[in-house]
C-alpha cells in the first residue's frame, strides 16, 4: 500500500468515480469525498473510505482532509443553463474554489490536483492551447466561473505554499457513470434520436478513463503551476457523431442532422429559453452557445501533456464508438 493518502472531492461524478477506482488499483489509500453520503454506496464497493465534504462549508473540507497528502480537487457544478446561473453556477465553482484552497491549507495539504476545463483556454488563436492564456469570452456563467476558478486555483496555491497543478480536459464520455453527465447525455440524446438539427457546432470528444490517467499522472508529473490540456486533437460536429451512431445501431434508423439557418436556429433557442424558464428544465438550445460555439472547430495542441504527462488520448471516433455501446448496454430501459 502506498503511504500517500489521496482524497477526490466530487468522487461519485463521472470522473471522479473513475479516478477514485483508479488511485484503488494503483494500490493508494483513497478517501471518496461527497456531499450527500447516501450517494456514496457505490465508492464503499470499491473498497475506500467514503467522507462527508461539501464546497461551500470550510469546516467539513478541513476534517475529510486530515491527513491528505493528495488533494484532487474535481468536484465542482457543471451546468450550462440554470434559473439563477450567477448564484448557482459562478458563485458555486469561485467560492467552492477559495473554500477547497482556504481548507486544504489548514488541513496541511501539500498537493493538489485541480480540475479545469477547456472553457478555460482561449479559443481565439486554433489549435487552442494553454500559452496562449484565457478564455475572453463571457457569455456563459459556467465559461466565466471555470476561467475565473482556474485562475484563483493558481493564485491561491502560490500564495499558500501548496503545489497545484491544472488539467483542462475537453467533452468526457464513456463508463463508467451511475448518473448521466452534460456529455454522456448528449451521446445519450443521439441514440434516441433526439438531435434533428444540426447546429454547427463541434465537439471535443474524450474517454473519461483517459482524463482518469491524465489526472493521476499529472499529480505525479506535472509541474507546479502549470496548465496541461486533456483532449483529442480534432473536434467531432454533431452530424458526424449521430452518422456514426447510425453506422453502428442501423435498427435504429437515426436520421442525419438537417441543417438550419442560424438566425432560425437562434429563434428557435429563444423559444426554449422561455419555456425553461417555466418548467425549470435545461434547453436543448441556448443562444449564448450559438453565440460562442457557432462554427468554432474545438481543436487542442495537445504536445504538453503528452511530452510531460506521457498523455495519448483514445482517439475521438473510438471513443464515442465505446461510449454508444457502454451507454447502449446499461442505460437502455433505465
């Protein structure tokens, strides 16, 4: 067993499940942070210690990181629609950000992994990279909250003395996942044939397994204060993603994506937004995403993690192939 104590806040998400089972196999104590411990039953099956830590409460976060040596801090609130977006999206991820960061500090943490996003790369200058600095556009609350968190990450760490190191992984897909995230559940809505129109915009597939490794090698690798960007190297448009759904499930008869206007499609994502605003539930289509992601080719330089970290992403195509069938096989009747 090896002496270092890991802790994953957020570990019954998508990645931090799989991060979580990944440390266990490499033979690391792990304690499994989460808010609500009766989400936590699947972490106990595996064999770790399951903890009480929510981002918003200092004091639960200094007891679960009694004696942490490894911090990775993945944890946050992803959501590209809210009723109160500045509150429960921005506020959730800056303040949970200090709050991890202020805790760690007192709790004698010496390292920490953080969990970024591609959200937070400019997207200016194509293929995006870390150099080439942050992400200007502030349409979105989740874009903003993700730039400015990444941001404090870096500070707070200089400023407490702690080694932080950054990973900024792209769409991740794939097993395994007791609850569908932003990204499985497009790869979701694909199969059930619940994407008609094709909105010109691209996405960055990733295996979730390959974040996994890109985080835990990141934490060993990586260099203080450093960025490491954890995507494919090629975009996927959503035509292309339902076409290969369709070439693998043909019983499903999936139809290819028809294109629209986007001055439609911007009609359309308003009428939406209003009725999302009665019934509480996410649009399909949002105007500020038409506004960021129309036309933009989401494609990554990628040759600092792989040269630092030993990084080689499953390619896009294979990745979402895995990602239909896993979802097909245990989602389907759910």
């Amino acid at each position: 067993m090896n002496k270092e104590i890991a802790l994953v806040t957020g570990a019954n998400g998508h990645l931090g499940f799989n991060l979580t089972k990944l440390l266990l196999e490499k033979g690391f104590q792990v304690k499994a942070a989460v808010r609500d411990m009766e989400k936590g039953k699947a972490l106990a099956e595996l064999g770790c210690e399951v903890v009480h830590a929510d981002l918003m409460d200092v004091t639960s976060m200094i007891s679960a990181f009694e004696g942490v040596t490894h911090l990775y801090a993945v944890g946050a609130t992803f959501k590209m629609w809210s009723k109160n977006p500045q509150k429960e999206v921005y506020e959730n991820n800056v303040q949970g950000t200090k709050n991890l960061f202020e805790a760690a500090k007192k709790a004698g943490v010496k390292n920490v992994l953080y969990v970024s996003s591609i959200a937070a790369l400019n997207h200016a200058i194509l293929p995006a990279q870390e150099k080439n600095g942050y992400n200007d556009d502030r349409n979105s609350w989740y874009f903003k909250s993700k730039n400015d968190s990444d941001q404090i990450a870096l500070a707070l760490g200089k400023e407490y003395g702690i080694r932080t190191v950054l990973v900024l992984p792209s769409a991740m897909i794939g097993s395994e996942a007791h609850q569908l995230n932003y990204s499985n559940r497009l790869v979701w809505q694909i199969l059930q044939g619940e994407v008609p129109v094709e909105t010109n915009i691209s996405l960055n597939w990733i295996d979730v397994k390959d974040v996994a490794l890109g985080s835990f090698n990141a934490m060993q690798k990586g260099r203080d204060g450093e960025r490491y960007t954890l995507a494919n190297e090629q975009h996927n448009s959503v035509k292309e993603s339902v076409q290969l759904a369709a070439q693998l499930y043909p019983a499903l008869k999936l139809k290819t994506p028809i294109k629209v206007p986007k001055f439609l499609l911007y009609m359309v994502a308003g009428g939406m937004e209003l009725v999302s605003k009665i019934t509480g539930n996410e649009p399909l289509l949002q105007r500020h995403y038409l506004d960021m992601f129309y036309g933009l080719k989401l494609d990554y330089d990628i040759t600092k993690a792989r040269e630092e970290l030993g990084f080689e992403p499953t390619p896009a195509k294979e990745a979402l192939e895995n990602a239909f069938r896993y979802l097909k096989e245990e989602w389907d009747g759910r």
